[in-house]
C-alpha cells in the first residue's frame, strides 16, 4: 500500500510540476486556456424520433412530448422528427408541434420522410407520384420550421447495385425526379438529403454519382453510422459521404461499463465527420439497441457523443 502511495503522489507531484513549469513560462497569459479549448470539438447533439419508436408504438408518448422530452431529459436543443409518427399532418397539429418545440427551446432540425413512393421507379408515372408525394411533405418540412428533409432513394431492381447498366439506368431516372422535387424545394428554402438506407443508398460510391448527377446545393447526404451491408466499409463510406453531408445520423446499440459504443467505432468516426470533414452541424441520436430502455440508450450515446466533444 505505501509503495503504491508513494507512486501515485510522485505521478501527481510529477503533473503539478509540469503544469506549475507551463504556467512559469506564461503559457496562460499567452493562450494556455485556449489551446485546450481548441481540442474541443464544434458541433451539436440532435435526438432523432426514431429512438423513441417502441414508446409511440406502445403509446407510451408521442412525437408531441419529444421537445420536452429533449430539453428536460437529456439538455438536447434540436429534434428530428419522423413521418410515420405523424398523428395528423393538419396545421393544427403541426402548430402544437412547433409550440412544444418552442415552449422547450428546442429547433426541429429535419424531418425524416418515408412511404412517399420510389423516386428511381422505372414506371414514370410512379416517379411523378413519388415528386408529388415527396412535395407535400416539403410544406409540412417547411411548416414546422425545419431546414431539410431526408429522403429514401429506391426503384433499382434488387441487387442492382451490382450491374453498372442498372446502376446508370436508375441513377438517370431518379436525376430528373429529384431535380423536380429540388426546384420545389428551392422555393420554400428546404433542403433535400439522402440516408443511406439500403439499397443503391447505401453503397458511397453509387450515392455520390448521383450527387454529381444532380448537382444541386439544396441537394445532399445524411450519413447514417450504422446502415451499410457487409461488403461496405463503413469508415470509409462515410467519409465518402461527408462532402455532401447535411445531417449526420449517430446509430447506436449497445454501451460497454466505461460508456463506449460496442459494435462501432466511435471517436474514429467522430474524427471522419468532425476532425477530417469539417463537420460542424447537429449529430442526431439514433438508439436502436435492445438490452437497454430507449431512454438509456439516449443519455449513454449522448453522454459519449459530449465526451467525445472534448
């Protein structure tokens, strides 16, 4: 014991008095504290609504209590909602979203569409649908205050992804669907994103042939940590994402006793996205883990997610 003692006070002794040396040498008067802040990192903590998807499905809350439930459980000051939770897309619906968001000061962020059709559909008149579809949900995107709307990418045939015809085929089809939905967007000041969410999506190098395809500022990618098949990597397909990157989704599952993530590598992400991308905008947590309550999941991503801030 008193040789492990004298050990740990000679380390810290050892600290201070390099510390002390530092301060002598007028580091604090010349930046000291400022260095330090400069390792911390610059961006924010988004909540997706996905995470609370088995408390709205049981009833247990609704998409109208996520402000509060972000501000008062977890300090969080940005949500992103989901269509599917949608109890009413009426504007006296949407106008108590905006309340509770706002009685919490918390920003709607993104809104995260789904079931809207395939904008890559084969058939042009499903395509037209899929634009018309999409477009009603850029009013309620812009409604609720929110500045993007992610979007699925679909209508390939399955496995296309690997057949370079089909691959060009789908990207020209949906080149003209998205840039309608774009224009349309354009006007009321929403921007488009794409998650990589199965399918063509999910493989960096075919979504970002459609990002050059398109070409568009208000058009861009949503980088989901955890959505890649077997055969992508999935560092580096996110950092094939991130030049285009709008919204950045944490996917989670599952924390070890010291708070790391156990199936992802997080500070390694964090770095691709923050560090080496230049990354600055909301993170948004998205819990899908089973061994934990929902709301633990949440505060252990968040908790790592704030560590990780510096």
């Amino acid at each position: 014991m008193d040789r492990l003692r004298s050990r740990r006070e000679f380390l810290e002794a050892s600290a201070l008095g390099a510390v002390a040396s530092t301060i002598g040498l007028g580091a604090v008067s010349r930046g000291f504290g400022s260095a330090a802040a400069a390792t911390k990192r610059d961006f924010k903590i988004s909540l997706a609504g996905w995470s609370l998807h088995r408390a709205v499905s049981s009833k247990t809350i609704t998409q109208l209590d996520m402000p509060k439930i972000c501000r008062q459980e977890f300090d969080i000051g940005a949500v992103e909602f989901v269509s599917g939770m949608f109890a009413s897309t009426e504007p006296a619906h949407l106008d108590k979203l905006v309340k509770n968001a706002q009685d919490n000061n918390v920003d709607i962020s993104l809104v995260m569409v789904d079931g809207q059709g395939s904008l890559g559909h084969r058939a042009e008149r499903a395509r037209d649908k899929a634009v018309e579809g999409h477009s009603k949900w850029v009013d309620i995107t812009k409604h609720l205050g929110a500045r993007t709307m992610r979007v699925n990418w679909s209508g390939a045939k399955r496995g296309g992804e690997k057949d370079p015809a089909e691959v060009a085929d789908c990207i020209k089809r949906s080149r003209e669907s998205f840039l309608r939905l774009l224009e349309y967007a354009g006007k009321k000041d929403v921007d488009v994103v794409i998650e990589n969410h199965g399918g063509m999506s999910s493989y960096p190098e075919i979504l970002v042939r459609l990002m050059k395809a398109v070409d568009s500022p208000r058009f861009g990618t949503l980088p989901d940590f955890g959505n890649f098949p077997n055969d992508v990597d999935r560092y580096e397909a996110v950092r094939m994402m991130m030049p285009y990157a709008k919204a950045v989704s944490a996917k989670c599952y599952d924390f070890d006793e010291e708070g790391n993530e156990t199936k992802l590598d997080y500070p390694q992400l964090i770095k691709i996205v923050v560090d080496d991308a230049g990354y600055h905008g909301n993170i948004g947590i998205e819990y899908e883990g089973g061994r934990l309550s929902e709301m633990e999941g949440i505060a252990a991503c968040n908790k790592l997610l704030d560590r990780l801030r510096g």
